[in-house]
C-alpha cells in the first residue's frame, strides 16, 4: 500500500495517461498487490486529503462466503481515527470515470471520498480539490457510489494545498459540466471512526478488481530417493508466499504405491510446520512409492498441492 499525500503533490501536475485495463474487465487481486496502472490501495485525511501524517492500515485477507465477488475480502483497520483507507484511482476523466467499491463496516461506517483534478480553465500548478463524506450501515455489504454523494469543491495551490477560492457544493458530474473536465485522481475510503471493514469489488474506469487470497506454492523434498524395503524416509515441505517467505500452513501428506489407483492421506491430521515454516514426516515405504503435500484452503489461499515426489524400493 502507498501513502497518497506525495504520489499526489508529484504527480498531479504532470499527468500521463492512465494505464487501465480495456472493455468490462474483472482482474483478480492477491490481497492489497494491485497490478501496475492507475489504481492501488492508500490512505489519507479524513478532514482533509492532506491531513498530519499517519501510520498506515493493518489490512489483512479472509474468507468470507458473502463477498459481492469471489470467496476473500480485505479487511482494513486503521491505528485510530481522522484517516481514511480504500482506493485510489488515476483516471483521464473524473467527470465520466465508473467509481464503485463494496464495504461491510464492522461498526460506525464513517468514510470519506476526495478529488483532485485538472481542467482547461485553471491556471498553471492550480487544480480542483473536492471533499465528501460517505457512509455505510454497520455490518452488511453494500456498494458505495462516491460519484453520487456531493462534494465541497475549492481551487488549490497543487503545490502547496493552499486554497484559492471555495467554489461551493455540487456531484462530480455537476461540477465538472460547470466548471470542465479533465484527468486526475479518485480516492475514497473508510475507517475515518477508528473502525475496521472489508473492502472487495472496487470499479473504477472500466475494470473491477476482485480482491481475492495470495497465491502460494508447496515445495516437497525426500531425504532418498531409493531405499531398501522398510527404510525410513524423511519428507519436508513448506508453504511458501508470493515472496517466497514461508506461510506456516499445516500440510496433510498423500502416498500413491505403486499399483495404487489414486493418493490417500498418509495421516487424517493436517501436520504442523516447526519454527521455519517448514513440515516433516517419516514414512517407511515397502514398495515404491509417490508423495505430495496437500496444503488444504486456509483464510489467505486456495487449497493446492506440491509437486510429487518418487521413493523407489529396491534394487
């Protein structure tokens, strides 16, 4: 997650072209890792889109069978009240961008929705700044529309934040047809009451990000890969992130002899990993046989297995 105030103050001046995907596209996202391009996870002032600095949230995923979209939602909590945490969008049109996201706050629902753009009628390092609250009822999803809500609007130093003139309240779409269109930033979120929510199917422009678990893989490795018949036999595995840190997740370990027609569990209980993260099992194999770890589904991720792994027996 980025902090917003100086990707802002940098950029907002020099805006390239967003890069988003094209057409109704729905793209998957590993918890809070959104892709390259205009849109990614932030926090920001609550009073103020540069209010004094703040820690940033503790987000977190998990499995939720209600989500508007997939199995997961994020869960964001804010270290205390006054900031804001959810979206941020770069688009070429704030008049006529899509801005959506679904939220179940655990209580309160305070949030807020902010813009900063550019048009053709403002002079050089000036542009429009407009600040909305928005809300939510307490425990249940709902889609949260920020382009609906009405904004107080004020022309400002880019530079600085310094207020130019206040010029009143109104839509996003009744601003912009008053006072013109043009690129720049989308950013709405939620926790400005100290309280947690989930955040999941967030739209903006044309593409819906699915705020889906972490892909993971499982390793596994044998201490022989021949033995003679009733030989002890070492078997590792761990669990690993996209970064390849280890996650800790419980393994169920699977043998398939050979005649056999499909994998059984060597043991009903997931085993647990030790310090590193990793899982360790002793099998004595009386034929040869092949081994995989199976990772059941956890909070974070998908169910999945290693690799096999051949013991032979005999000569």
């Amino acid at each position: 997650m980025r902090r917003t105030v100086a990707v802002l103050l940098l950029a907002l001046l020099g805006l390239a072209p967003a890069t988003t995907a094209s057409g109704a596209d729905v793209v998957v996202v590993p918890g809070t890792s959104f892709p390259a391009g205009g849109t990614y996870l932030s926090w920001f002032g609550c009073a103020g889109l540069f209010g004094p600095a703040a820690a940033g949230p503790s987000p977190s995923v998990g499995a939720d069978a209600a989500a508007p979209m997939g199995s997961r939602a994020t869960r964001l909590a804010m270290p205390g009240t006054g900031h804001a945490s959810g979206p941020v969008a770069r688009v070429d049109s704030v008049g006529g961008a899509a801005w959506s996201m679904w939220v179940l706050p655990a209580s309160g629902g305070q949030g807020v929705a902010h813009v900063w753009y550019v048009s053709p009628e403002l002079d050089e390092g000036e542009v429009w700044s407009g600040r909305a609250d928005l809300a939510a009822t307490a425990g249940e999803w709902q889609q949260v529309s920020p382009a609906t809500a009405r904004f107080s609007w004020s022309r400002v130093a880019a530079a600085t934040g310094e207020v130019l003139e206040q010029a009143g309240t109104a839509t996003l779409a009744g601003f912009t047809r008053a006072r013109g269109d043009g690129p720049g930033y989308l950013l709405a979120g939620f926790g400005c009451d100290g309280a947690p929510f989930l955040l999941d199917a967030v739209a903006t422009g044309a593409t819906t990000y699915d705020l889906e678990g972490f892909p993971v893989s499982t390793t596994i490795a044998a201490s022989a890969p021949r033995v003679a018949p009733g030989t002890e036999v070492t078997l590792a595995g761990v669990t690993l992130d996209g970064a390849q840190q280890p996650t800790g997740a419980p393994l169920v370990l699977e043998a398939r002899p050979a005649g056999a027609e499909r994998f059984t569990r060597v043991a009903p209980e997931p085993l647990l990993g030790g310090a590193d993260g990793s899982v360790v099992a002793t099998v004595t194999p009386e034929r040869t046989t092949r081994y995989r770890w199976f990772q059941p589904a956890t909070g974070y991720a998908d169910a999945g297995w290693s690799p096999v792994v051949t013991v032979r027996v005999g000569g």
